[in-house]
C-alpha cells in the first residue's frame, strides 16, 4: 500500500513542469567522444613528449581566446589556458579528448605568435593563437582545416571622428595600428588603402598602448578580440565596425611543425566536433558579440 501511495503522489506532481511552460525531461549525461583509432589511436601518435600532447600558445594568453585567471607556476599572463575556459583552450582541450587525452596529459607552452609559423623544429604538437591560414606560411608550417572562420574589425577611441565611419571608403584618411605578422596589416594595405601608411607593432599589446595614447587613430584586430579591448584595455574606445571580407575567406587553422603526421589526425577531431556542433557551441559561449558592418 505504501509504494502505491508514493507512486500516486509522484505522478501528481509530473504535471507541474508543464504548467509552468517547461516539460519534464530526463537529464541525459553527455556522451563521452570515442578517441580515434587506426593511425590516430593515440599510442600511435609522434609527439613531441611521448603519452603528451604539448600545446603552443601565445603569452599573454587573452580573452576571449583564453579565460580563468592567472595561475602561479604555469607561467601565463592575463589568463590561464589549462583551465579550459577561452574559446581556443576549449577548442583545444575538445581536440585533445578527441585524440584520446585526458587533461592532465595537456602541457601548455609559451611561444611568440611569429616565432609559430616560422621554418624549424616546433616544441610544440600544434599551436593555436588565432594564426591564419596563408599560403606564405603554409610553405614553413602544415595547418589544420579551419576551426574559426574570421572577420577584421576596426577599434577606435570614442572622442575621435573615426568612430563615426559607416563605410570602408572613409576610412582612409586616418592612420592605423597593427601588431606584427598578422593579416590586419595585409587587410589594411590591400583593402582600406589608408593614404598614410599603417603603423606596425612588436606585440597586440604595443599596438593597445600606441591607440590609447592616440598615436594612431585606429588598430585593425580579429573582431572577437575588440571585445577586450573595449572593455578592459581601452574603455574609452569603440568596434567601429567589422571588415567585409575580401578575396579568400579568413580562417585560423592550428599550426604544425612542417609535414607532421599529426595534422590528419587532428583534422579528423575537427571534423567530428563540426559535426556534431561542438565547434558552434563553443562560438556561442565565448565568441559572442555584435559590431555593424562596414560597407
């Protein structure tokens, strides 16, 4: 009698979500992702510590990239890539799982976001700091398909007259930053045609500085990264708005040592999170954000 009593008192109760707009669902435990098998089983896998995958990354390593505040003893500045919080440590850590790591067998190393690219021996399995795809670079490096498809944006500070462009046409009186190595230049040389010419910097955070202390009008970075910079590098500044693309679609790709075997098999996680939407739902949690765009 007892057990009929306690079934009927639970099954009065069901409806309740109902009336309150949300049906009672069972809550489901994500699957866990099947590592790959083959050549890309993980004890087949060359790397460059062996039962490690040693993943390269700038330093600072910044929002919205990377999240979680700086650890003591793990060397990185402004964020924290082992905490799996930034859209390209989650991306990182997804691919990882993907591959068979657990991720205490995750090492994270500093490297210079030119030195990346450049021709020799890597310390690195792959390396990912919104590095994109060129053909130039595609000569030292293997890249993987993309795992971010990108746009341009301009920031500018808020008291300037730059702040109130609507079109790519009126942009081109004014003088611009960017950081070293990267597309922002080419895209500004090649499409905004500026009648001064752009300003290159060491690092983004020289590029940061030389915009707050007004020495140039406007600095040229992958959109996600204005976000940062407005609200807390620069918070007297503005997105003026995001660069159309022009000519080949921009995208990051992580970076190999040239001819490394490993990059199949990373393709092949990066896939399989496209697929199932992995990708997507990480761009919605840390990529969010809007900006008009330039015309």
């Amino acid at each position: 009698m007892r057990k009929l009593l306690v079934f009927l008192a639970v099954a009065a109760l069901a409806p309740a979500g109902y009336a309150l707009g949300k049906p009672a669902r069972p809550t489901l435990a994500k699957p866990m992702a099947a590592g790959l098998t083959g050549a890309c089983a993980r004890a087949n896998l060359k790397l460059v510590n062996a039962g490690q995958l040693t993943i390269g990354t700038n330093n600072p390593a910044y929002p919205p990239w990377f999240d979680g505040k700086e650890k003591k003893g793990t060397g990185f500045k402004t964020s924290n890539p082992y905490s799996g919080k930034g859209y390209e440590s989650a991306v990182a850590y997804a691919a990882a799982k993907r591959l068979g790591f657990s991720r205490v067998a995750v090492k994270w190393t500093a490297v210079p976001f030119d030195k990346s690219y450049a021709p020799g021996k890597k310390s690195f399995d792959f390396y990912l700091a919104q590095v994109s795809y060129k053909p130039v670079r595609a000569k030292a490096v293997s890249f993987s398909s993309s795992y971010y498809f990108v746009n341009q944006a301009v920031v500018g500070l808020k008291k300037n007259s730059i702040s109130k462009v609507k079109t790519m046409v009126d942009l081109r009186p004014y003088t611009f930053g960017v950081p070293l190595g990267t597309t922002s230049y080419d895209y500004v040389v090649k499409y905004i045609k500026p009648t001064k010419k752009p300003k290159v910097y060491d690092t983004l955070n020289d590029a940061v500085t030389a915009l707050k202390n007004g020495q140039i009008d406007g600095l040229v970075v992958d959109f996600p990264s204005t976000g940062y910079i407005t609200g807390v590098q620069v918070p007297n500044s503005v997105v003026v708005g995001r660069l159309p693309t022009r000519g080949p679609k921009e995208y990051f790709g992580l970076v190999f040592q040239k001819g490394n075997p490993l990059v199949a098999c990373v393709n092949k996680a990066l896939a399989a999170m496209r697929a199932d939407g992995t990708l997507k739902r990480l761009e919605r949690a840390w990529l969010s954000g809007s900006a008009p765009l330039l015309k």
